[in-house]
C-alpha cells in the first residue's frame, strides 16, 4: 500500500499527492522528445493557494514546472 494519496489526476500529465505527513506533492510530466517526470514538494504558500484555488491552481503550478523543468532547483526526477 502506497503512502501517498492522489488528490488530483490531471490530463495535462501531473498529478498532486499528499504524502503521510501531509505534504502535498506535485509530480510532473516533462519535456519534449524525451519525456521524463519530476516531482516538486509544495511549500506553504503553494500549499495555501490550493487550498484556497483547487485544481486550477494545481493546472497553473504544473504549467510553470513544465515550462521550467529544474522548478528553481526544487524539483527531483521520479525514476
């Protein structure tokens, strides 16, 4: 049994996650040819903005992470 609960599964190829702690987690598809996933832990602000704004803050997060894959050194490749 997985210690993460999926909260949203989107189409544009993330998906947000809270962790046993209660951490919330974003992983996202990236790239173009070579596709890979990262994963970025949601910080306090992140996690208040979802809280207030649902999945189309989640839509907008993921959007940034695709655009920048590194997220600010934040995010980690999922193997």
């Amino acid at each position: 049994m997985s210690d993460e609960e999926v909260l949203l599964q989107s189409p544009l190829l993330y998906r947000l996650l809270r962790d046993r702690s209660g951490a919330l987690l974003m992983e996202v598809v990236v790239g173009g040819i070579a596709m890979s996933m990262v994963r970025v832990r949601l910080n306090a602000e992140e996690t208040a903005a979802y809280a207030r704004e649902g999945q189309a803050f989640a839509d907008r997060l993921a959007k940034a992470i695709m655009a920048d894959p590194p997220f600010g050194g934040r995010a980690v490749d999922v193997p």
